[in-house]
C-alpha cells in the first residue's frame, strides 16, 4: 500500500472531532499527512473554511502532523467517492451516526453505500460515545471469508496492526452441515501466512455457530466483545454465496452498539 495521505471527511459537528483525531493519531504513527474534506450543500463555504481551519490547527497542535483542508460543493456520496480516487490518498478515516440520526447524516446503510465504492481502506468510527483508546488498536478480530478480493484486508490489516503492534485474531464460524469452500480455505492460509512474514501476533480462532441468524455479524460481535478489540476488519462487498444476507449483516457490523470501529475494503481501484 503506498502510504500518502489520509482523507477525513468531517461535517463540523463537535462529534466529527473525535474522528479526526482518531485520524490525526493514526497519521502520527504511519508518518503520514491529512486532508479534512467538508461537503456543502449551499454556498456557506466562507464559514466552512474557517472552521476546517481551526479544527486543522488544532490537530496540528495536539498531535504534531501536517493537516490541509477543503471544501467542495455537491452530492455528499458523489464528492467523497471522487476525491477517494486522486492518488494522494492511501485511507480515509469518516464517522457515521449509527443506527439513529437525522437523515443529512451517514447512518448504517449510507456508509456502507458509502464505502462500497470507496477504491481505498476505509476506517468507519460511530461518532456519538466513541473515544479513541490511548493505546491504539491493539486487538483485531479479522472474519475470515470467501472473497475473491482477500488480498485487499489482508494488507490493510496488516498495516494497522504493523503500526500499532496489534494482535490479530483470524475469526471464522463453523456451520454444521456447510463445509468450508477451498476459497476460504485458501484466504485463511493466506492471511496467517502474510501475518507470520510480517510478524505480526495472531490467534486462529474458529466457533461453532451458535445462532440460527441467516448472517455471522451478531457471532462476530460477541466474539469481539469478549476479547475487547478495537477493531474489526472486513470486505464491504458480499460473497456470491451470501449476497441475499450480506448488507444487512454488515450494516450490523458498521453500526455494532459496542461502538468498534471497523476497517473496511471494496472492489474498487484507484485508476
């Protein structure tokens, strides 16, 4: 992954402050740069600037990074998904509003429309209660799935957990009666091995399904309670075998009221 920039769109509310010093902490760690991008929707620009500018000088200050910020003008997904694609960025970090919020805001099927046309990583933070821990991400639970495009999370992945010395948990659900296709496999001994080449701390972990829900999201969750991770990584786009469930699953994950952040791929490419 060619490491440049970080693009944080923010929407000048006090909760948007908190993600941007999530992102400004990451920035810190990975030697890298942000870019605070507000989308408007009339001709306030003037205002917006010069709150873009004292949120950028704040971030300056408190976590010693380069910050630039702009404004552009149009569709909310439309504008965001452009900027995504100049090649000055290598991640966007953007907060989201749960399940709840009025409708100008990214709820849960927004950002996953959202970050399903995004062509880099993408850190999705609930705004509302979420705090970045001191301590960075140290824990990661990280679905293992049948996606042809797994080389993807697996080297996001890998970046975080390189930058905060994460511990990794490679997760999977066993559903009696469904045996695991020779992609999954082959996904999962690819991950463990670019986990061991970058040594990177990893636990495998592999449950029984202990719900009769269609989709792994609440399995997953539980799980990540339990071991208090920080974060969760997965593919934004569905399987084939499991598109009739997948959005509703992820939007599950994206909105979890655990309030975990979670690192998110497409199919789409930087061109």
């Amino acid at each position: 992954m060619s490491v440049k920039k970080i693009l944080v769109p923010v929407d000048l509310t006090q909760a948007s402050d908190k993600v941007a010093a999530c992102a400004a902490a990451i920035a810190k760690k990975a030697n890298l740069e942000l870019s605070l991008l507000h989308i408007s929707r009339d001709n306030s620009n003037t205002n917006a600037i010069e709150q873009l500018k004292s949120m950028a000088e704040k971030l300056v200050s408190d976590w010693s990074v380069k910050c630039d910020y702009f404004v552009k003008e149009g569709n909310l997904f439309n504008e965001i998904t452009n900027v995504a694609y100049d090649h000055s960025y290598s991640m966007m970090v953007i907060g989201s509003h749960g399940s709840k919020g009025i409708r100008e805001k990214l709820l849960g099927s927004d950002i996953l429309k959202l970050v399903k046309n995004i062509p880099i990583p993408v850190l999705t933070i609930q705004e509302t209660g979420y705090n970045y821990p001191s301590a960075g991400f140290q824990k990661i639970v990280f679905p293992a799935s049948a996606h042809t495009i797994f080389d993807k999370i697996i080297e996001a992945t890998v970046l975080f957990a390189k930058l905060f010395g994460s511990e990794v948990y490679v997760y999977t659900v066993e559903k009696p009666g469904s045996p695991w296709s020779d992609m999954l496999k082959s996904n999962i001994e690819k991950a463990i091995n670019a986990f061991e080449l970058n040594s990177i701390n990893y636990t495998r972990v592999n449950e029984q399904q202990g719900s009769y829900s269609p989709g792994y999201a609440k399995q997953i969750l539980q799980y990540a309670n339990k071991v208090k991770a920080d974060m969760i990584s997965v593919i934004s786009i569905p399987t084939s075998e499991h598109y009739y469930i997948a959005d509703s699953d992820k939007e599950r994950l994206l909105t979890n009221e655990l309030l975990i952040p979670v690192l998110c791929v497409s199919d789409k490419k930087q061109v």
